[in-house]
C-alpha cells in the first residue's frame, strides 16, 4: 500500500480511508496479517497507520534517507 497525496488534500482523512479500505479488502481476502513499510520522518503516515492499528516492529537503516520502519497488523 501506498498513499501519495497533494498537499492541497492533506489533512482530510483520505490516507486514512483508503488504509481503513485495504484492511477491510484484506479481512475479505482471508488475509490474517499485512504489513507496510514507512521512512522514520514521515510522521503524518505513521500517525495514519497508527491509527489502523499497525504497530512498528523493526527499523532498517537506508544510508541516504534514514531508517525505514517496518510495521504489521493482524486482521
């Protein structure tokens, strides 16, 4: 999943409802477990997959643009 916004729509709640909309895909599908990866400074999408209930688990260091964290959450 990937979610890439104009700033002019920032703050509207789409990045959230399309998340909400691929967990609810995912439960459909039989999916127990998904999983995203997100850079560490980009606190707008963390607060949104925090807000879908995926928790960070592990962090991967990316020499040019930082750590990447990986996040999951069961269905």
């Amino acid at each position: 999943m990937a979610f890439e916004l104009l700033r002019r729509v920032w703050r509207r709640g789409y990045a959230t409802e399309a998340t909400l909309a691929v967990l609810k895909w995912g439960r459909s599908s039989g999916y127990e477990r998904l999983g995203a990866t997100v850079w560490e400074w980009n606190t707008a999408s963390r607060r949104v997959l925090a807000k879908a209930g995926f928790a960070e688990e592990r962090a991967e260091l990316d020499p040019v643009f930082g750590n990447k964290l990986s996040v999951t959450r069961q269905l």
